[in-house]
C-alpha cells in the first residue's frame, strides 16, 4: 500500500529543469484540471504549462548539487559530470539516490535525519512535493483577496500508505506545518517511519503512524470514531501481481541501458560547468509487495478507496489519490457517480515528458466546505 511513481524518460537527463451541478474549475498554470458534472459531458480546461512543477515547488530550479553537498557531505562521492556537462548522480544507482534524498530533505526541508531499509523505494522528492503543493490548492481560502493555504497543525492529513520512506508527511509538515497521520500495512515500514521521526525531534509531535491490519480495507482500521482530516493522501500500488510488478521493472531496466549507450555517445559541452542540474527522476526500481502491488491492481485499489470514502463521507474534506493508469480513471469517475460524490476533479501535473494524475473527490456541498474551513480555523 506505499508509495510507487513510474520514472520519466525525460527526466533522466540532466538539463535546465438532475443532481446539483459541480463547479467548473478554474484555470492553473501548471495542470490540466477536469470537472465531472453529473449530466454532461466531460469537458477540460487546458492550461499552458509554464513550468514543468507546481509554482511552489522549490525544485523548479532543479539540483544545486554544489549546495547539496555542502548541506550533507555523504553525498559528494556520488556527484559527477555526466555526458551533457551537469553534475549529476547516476539514479540506477539505490545508494546514490538515497544520498541525494536525505542531501534535498536536509537542504530544502530541515530534516537532519532520514533513511530506508535497503530494499524500499526511494521517491523522486520533486515530484512528492508536488503532490502535496496540489492538495493544498484544494484547502485554500479566501483571504482579503488572495487565496491562501491554511498552514499549521490545525490542517489534518491522512496518508494512505506512507511507506518506510514517509516522503508525505515530512514535505507537508516542513511546507505546511500540517498534522499528519501515516497508515501501512507493512509493519516494517510502520517501524521505520517511526523511526525518521524519532530521529527529527522539532517535528516528531506533528506525525502519528497506523498499522492497517487488513490489507483489504483502507479507512476501515483507520479513520477512528468521531475523527475528521481535511485531505487524505494515497499513490497506490499499480501492479496486480508479483509477475507484473518484475515485467515491469525489467522493461525499465532495459530502458535504462538503452539510455545510457545513446548518452554515452553526446558530447559534453565545452567549457561549461552548470551548477544547477534538472530534477531527474530516481530510477531505481526496488520496493516490497506493498509498494508495488496488490490483489486486483491499482483499479481495485480505487475501487476499495471510494466505496469505503463514502462511509466516511463527513469525516473527511477532500480524498485525493495518484492514478498511474489513464485507463483506470473511468471507471473510478462511474463509483464516484455511483456513490453520488458531491464534487470531483483531475489534475494533471506535467514534469517533463512524464504525466501524473491527480484523483480528488468531495461529499461535502460548498457550504458545508466553508463552515468546514470556518470551524476548524475557530477551533484551533
């Protein structure tokens, strides 16, 4: 049930980096965003896509890796120029990405001490922190003027999956200072995120972790009686077996060498030493049965995950998942016409050539969200 995100070919080279009707949603400058309005026909909002990450995301510069370096010294053995004239890592390598992970999270996001049981996957951070500016597009509120996004432990997350990386919760707490919850099925993941955040004192209060010990469910076991989170979080696994899950790292691999013998072939650039380098996608392909796959793929895993948010349906503003297969968002947009969802939208976040999609559904009318948002800001 962690978190697994399929790698873009782009990114690894180094470069510049009659019910009621639902609201039309408003143009973004780095998605594509869909509403679904019971009774017509789906329709989408295009948007120019000015920069290849979300506008907050502090990883549109790409790596510096001069500072990264000088932020967490174990990273330097692992830097050096690749064939384009970058400095770069090689991300087939699982150490050397690792390496970079904790070297951005110490950078970016003051997280002194992280690490992972070797053998569990290592997330691209660029493409995590993302996700979570995204969500919290959901959140905003109307302030003078402006919209803005509620930040601080009043803001409740739930994290289906957090895996022994916990990426979520550590970007969302260091750039929200959200209040997470973090649930797994794998205790192992459960005990290393523990772990991360017992070893980040100034941060620890603000995560709680939840053994789920029953794979087939995913808010049941979770969400307790009378508990209320303003976002949940989910990338599911997207394979349907352990065969499939090996097909699919294989064909990567393969990928991967008959990218590096065409890099091995450029000729780097004369006379150039770029400090920045594009934010390249790790391409390391490990990870356990839960990270990968599950009983039915990701499309039952949806199909899980909306049928049960409607028996939480007040308990929880937003439910927002990662949908890896296009082809799966139909009939996950039918349940949630099935279970009469009050709102739904896609987003589509664009890093390079690479396309993840953004599920997110609500069964809270517009008025229900504003006193939602009203009562939690008196509450805290």
């Amino acid at each position: 049930m962690s978190h697994k995100t399929k790698p873009s070919t782009q990114e690894r080279k180094a470069g510049k980096p009659s019910a009621p009707k639902r609201k039309v949603i408003s143009k973004s400058p780095n998605s594509k965003l869909k509403t679904i309005v019971k009774g017509q026909k789906n329709t989408a909002v295009k948007a120019q896509t000015s920069k290849p990450l979300h506008p907050r995301n502090v990883h549109n510069k790409g790596y510096d890796f001069p500072a990264l370096i000088a932020a967490f010294a174990a990273l330097k053995s692992f830097v050096k120029p690749n064939p384009y004239g970058n400095l770069s890592i090689d991300f087939a390598d699982p150490q050397a990405v690792k390496m970079l992970n904790a070297a951005l999270l110490k950078l970016h996001y003051d997280v002194e001490h992280w690490d992972i049981p070797a053998g569990f996957l290592c997330p691209p951070i660029p493409g995590r922190a993302d996700y979570i500016h995204y969500v919290a597009d959901l959140l905003a509120v109307k302030k003078s003027s402006k919209k803005r996004v509620p930040k601080g432990p009043r803001v409740k997350v739930l994290d289906i999956g957090t895996g022994a990386n916990v990426i979520y919760p550590l970007l969302g707490i260091q750039s929200y200072g959200w209040s997470f919850v973090g649930s797994d099925v794998d205790p192992l993941s459960i005990a290393n995120a523990q772990q991360v955040f017992a070893s980040n004192p100034a941060i620890a209060a603000r995560f709680n972790s939840r053994l789920q010990t029953n794979a087939k469910h995913v808010f049941h076991g979770v969400i307790e009686p009378n508990e209320r989170f303003d976002i949940t979080l989910c990338n599911p696994p997207f394979h349907a077996s352990l065969a499939e899950a090996s097909e699919g790292t294989a064909r990567k691999l393969k990928n991967l060498a008959a990218n590096r013998a065409k890099s091995s072939e450029a000729k780097p650039l004369r006379s150039t030493k770029p400090v920045v380098t594009k934010t390249e996608t790790p391409l390391n392909f490990g990870g356990q049965k839960a990270e990968l796959w599950c009983e039915g793929g990701e499309l039952q895993f949806l199909q899980t995950m909306i049928s049960e948010s409607h028996e939480f349906a007040s308990q929880c503003l937003w439910f927002t998942t990662l949908v890896s297969k296009k082809e799966n968002l139909k009939p996950a947009k039918a349940l949630l016409a099935k279970v009469k969802a009050e709102e739904v939208k896609e987003m589509e976040m664009h890093q390079g050539n690479k396309i993840t999609r953004v599920l997110a559904w609500t069964f809270l009318k517009p008025e229900q969200r504003e006193l939602w948002a009203q009562y939690r800001d008196v509450e805290n």
